[in-house]
C-alpha cells in the first residue's frame, strides 16, 4: 500500500509478490524509492540507515527490512 501512489502503472500491483523488483518490474525509479522509504519509517517509526536502504530491491525486501527494524525497536 506505501508504494501504491509512486507506481506509474497500477496495473503493475495487481501480482506484485515478495519476489516483484521495486525499480525494473514496478518501474519506480530510484528517488522514488527513497520516497517509499521515507514514507515507510515514517509509518512504522522506524529509521531505515543507508546500508538497509541500499539492500531494498525487492518487496520482501522491503518487509525483510521494516520486519527487521520494528523488532530491534520493541
């Protein structure tokens, strides 16, 4: 749902996966990305450091990261 509104094509999410690539199959381009993750530690209160950012090519990794980051802050 975070990325909804960055998706040009929302067609695109209708068989999104964990597997789906955020940039090359949801044609995000990078600042978006950074868009998308903002928004997310935004809705989680979580702070995602650049080294995470930089492993999030994926939606699971996305979750894998926000998961990740939710249970060190609890």
């Amino acid at each position: 749902e975070l990325i909804r509104e960055y998706v040009k094509e929302p067609a695109l999410l209708e068989n999104a996966a964990m597997e789906t690539r955020i940039i090359q199959d949801l044609k995000v381009n990078s600042a978006r990305l950074v868009d998308i993750i903002i928004k997310a530690e935004d809705a989680f209160d979580i702070e995602i450091d650049d080294d995470d950012a930089d492993e999030i090519r994926t939606i699971g990794d996305a979750v894998n990261v926000v998961e990740k980051k939710l249970r060190v802050a609890h």
